[in-house]
C-alpha cells in the first residue's frame, strides 16, 4: 500500500485552475486520504495476532474455521495517533470494560 501511495503522489494529475472551487483537487485528496487510512488499517489488522469481528485471520481459527480470539491481549479499542507517516503511526490501547454482558466467541454457523 506504501508504494501505491507514493506512486500515486508521484503521478496524481489534478486538472482545474488555482482560483476556484476545484471538485477534482478534492476527489485526489480523499483517494490520498483512503491510501493512508488503508495503510494504516492494514498495519493494525497485523498487529493483532487473533480473529475477532470483522477482523479475520486465517492463521487464528479454531478447526472448524470459527475466528479464534485472544480476549486477555487484545481486549481495547486501538488508537493510532498519527506521526505522518501510517508506518510512524504509534497504538494507543485503551481497554474496554464491560459490565453488563459476557464477553465470548460467537458462533456463525
């Protein structure tokens, strides 16, 4: 995802003048925008050595293929606070607490 970021800084073409409102200039932002938080999403779905939600591994599941989750390390909300670079990006946990339900793996089949 790095390259295809910085390939595309280095060929982004942005057509439209500098003295209006130019829709294209916004449209390359949000595409440089969606190659960063890509990046980073891709650096967290790494970080976590587990299946959980949304976020599946295939190295972390149970025999018949249910996600296999590691509630006692990965139990918190990940925040990544941004260095300006998503590689310099540095995790911040912050645990979560759950008083009402039972925290278990949920069967999809």
């Amino acid at each position: 995802i790095k390259a295809l970021r910085e390939q595309f800084w280095s060929e982004v073409r942005v057509p439209g003048a500098a003295n209006e409102l130019n829709q294209e200039l916004e449209k390359a932002m949000r595409v440089a925008d969606f190659l960063e938080l890509g990046e980073l999403f891709a650096k967290d779905a790494l970080h976590r050595n587990e299946s959980c939600g949304g976020h599946f591994r295939e190295e972390y599941q149970t025999p018949e293929g249910e996600a296999l989750r590691d509630d006692k390390n990965f139990m918190y909300v990940a925040a990544w606070e941004y260095k300006g670079e998503p590689a310099d990006a540095v995790l911040h946990k912050e645990p979560l607490a759950y008083e009402n339900i039972q925290v278990k793996t949920r069967s999809y089949k």
